[in-house]
C-alpha cells in the first residue's frame, strides 16, 4: 500500500509540474509571434546570428529561445545555429489556413489578465479590469493593435466553427436571419452563400459594421444582406423569422443577457425563432472547453461567464421565451433554440 502511495504522489507530482511549466511554453509562443519568427523561417533555415539582425535581438538570446523552442517540437536546430520550421510551427505563419500568429499576439495582452485571477476569485470581478483598470473591450478602444489581433481571432474561430454550424442546424425555411452583434458579417455571409434563398440583417455597432461591405461583398451576399448600424436594445428589425445571438450573451451579466432578450421578444412575431450559439456546460461537466472558458470569463468580465443549459433556459424565461431545442454543434459549442412564450 505505501509503495502505490508513493508511486501516485510521484505521478501526480510530475503531472502538476508539467501543468505549472506550461506557462514558459506559451510565452516562449507568444514571442514567436510577436517577432514573426515563423515568417522569416518560412523560406528555409537561417543563422539565430543572421536572424538577431533582421529582428533587433541579442544574438545569444535569440538562440536560446530558438533552442528552446526546438526542444518544444516548433522549430529544429540544424548545424551551426541553424534552425529550421517544424510542421508544427506553420500556424504561427501570417496568412496561413488556420494561422495561430494572431492569437499569440494577443495572448500576449491576455495572459498579463490572468494575474488578476486571484482578484476575481475572491471578488468575483474582473481580474482584466483589476489589472488594466479598464474594461475589456474599452482596452481594445484605447489600444488599436491589441483590437486588430483580437479581431483576427474572432475571424479566424468564425471560420473553424462555420462548417459545424451550418452541418448541425437546418436553417430551411428561415426567409430573414438577423444576425444580432453580427460583427462585420463573415458568420451571416457564410449562411447566406449557404442559402441562396434567405435574406439577411447585420446588425452591430456602426463602426463595427462599416467593416461589414468587403466581407459581403467577398461571400456574394452583398445584395441580400441589409447593414444596420445601431444598438441592440433599440434597433432591432421586427418580425423577422429568426434572429441569431452567436457568443453575444456570453460576456454579459444575467441582468444585460435579460434585456437583449425582451428586446429580441419585441422585435418577434410569434412564428419568430431565437438561435443563441455559444458554449454551454452540461449536466455533470467538470472538464472540458466550457468550463475553461468560463474560468477565462470570469478574468475577463466577472460576473458574466458560461452559463449551464439550466441557467439559461431561466434566463429565456425571464426574457419571454421557452427552450425548444438544444442541438450540439461541435466547435461552435450548442445551439440553443427558443420561441416565444
């Protein structure tokens, strides 16, 4: 019996000290892409000397990250400081299918969140506004580059989960989807080429919509997609057949999550569906992507976080909807459909 003691403390100990050791990884990451080392790398090895120069590194210092990174499995160390991509680096190339460069870079703002975790444990506010003294998305208004990046993350998970969305959910028969914080279009753009029948609203904050035109433009939708730039208590387009809430309501309170719902119930006729797309934690969950992203909610935004389906169907009811269909949609997590009551 002390023998499996013993060796069950060793194992659990060496698979703390793995999880702990993570965080050197990821940051050794996130300056990969804030350098661009994958880029520079992607026409073939070259010299950590070489590269120093190119970048504004200390020569030493560069190869060290560069050997670390090679013991990580992203890049190989050939002769004489020579390093090389691995396939698993090609990710962090710029402009490349499914390309993480973009999500490194931001990590880099988002991981110094993750300090405040301790804040927001015993609190229950936001560990990102503990840290930055300003909320999250007011951070992206007052710093432009860290907005580009978390926009091309948005784009780049828009486009993985697309497919799971339109394969999970029938959308038949819905003549007019109005996507509510649609952003600047690419989830309704890739509906509408999907259904060549339905017409479509975006509706967003204006600034964020004038973005909205080339995106449509680029799906073939431009025609059959109205743009309203407005907000979402006071601007949505009535009696529509379905309007969609994809991770709008993720990074609210219950209080806010309440008063885009009675606004969407003013806006639908009884015929009207409500399509709310986002994680959802199931009975007896204890692993997973939900309740990771709930614990990332919570450094985030506080309150606000990934809701149980329980959680949410009171929240509909308190809105004026009733629950009539959870189908689960891969990596767009579970689509919650509701009509009113």
């Amino acid at each position: 019996m002390t023998e499996t003691t013993t060796v069950d403390t060793e194992t659990a100990s060496a698979t703390l000290a793995s999880m702990l050791s993570q965080g050197q990884k990821v940051h050794a990451l996130i300056v990969t892409a804030q350098l661009g080392l994958a880029d520079l790398l992607a026409d073939g090895p070259r010299h950590a000397e070489e590269l120093a120069i190119v970048i504004g590194a200390h020569p030493r210092a560069l190869y060290r990250l560069m050997r670390a990174l090679a013991g990580m499995g992203v890049l190989v160390e050939q002769d004489n400081d020579c390093f090389a991509l691995t396939p698993l680096a090609e990710p962090l190339r710029s402009g490349v299918p499914g390309s993480l460069r973009a999500r490194a870079q931001y990590l880099a703002v988002g991981m110094q969140a993750w300090n405040g975790l301790l804040h927001s444990v015993q609190t229950g506010e936001s560990g990102w506004e503990q840290v930055f003294g300003v909320g999250h998305y007011e951070y992206f208004a007052r710093h432009p580059e860290t907005n580009t990046h978390f926009n091309a993350v948005m784009t780049t998970n828009t486009m993985r989960v697309l497919p799971d969305i339109l394969s999970a959910y029938d959308l038949t028969g819905i003549d007019t989807l109005v996507d509510v914080g649609g952003g600047r279009g690419l989830l309704l753009g890739g509906i509408l080429k999907q259904y060549p029948q339905m017409q479509g609203v975006l509706l967003d904050l204006p600034h964020v919509v004038a973005e909205a035109p080339p995106v449509l433009k680029a799906a073939g939708v431009a025609d059959r997609c109205r743009i309203v730039g407005g907000g979402f208590l006071t601007d949505l387009p009535p009696d529509a057949d379905a309007y969609m809430l994809k991770n709008m309501v993720l990074g609210m309170s219950d209080a806010e999550t309440v008063q885009v719902l009675r606004a969407c119930h003013t806006a639908m006729d009884r015929h009207s569906r409500l399509l709310i797309i986002e994680e959802v934690i199931g009975s007896g969950t204890s692993v997973g992507p939900a309740v990771q992203l709930d614990l990332s909610m919570l450094v985030n935004f506080g309150e606000a976080g990934v809701r149980t389906e329980e959680e949410l169907r009171a929240l509909l009811t308190e809105g004026g909807f009733q629950l009539t269909r959870v189908v689960p949609a891969g990596r767009a997590g579970t689509i919650v459909e509701a009509s009113r009551i």
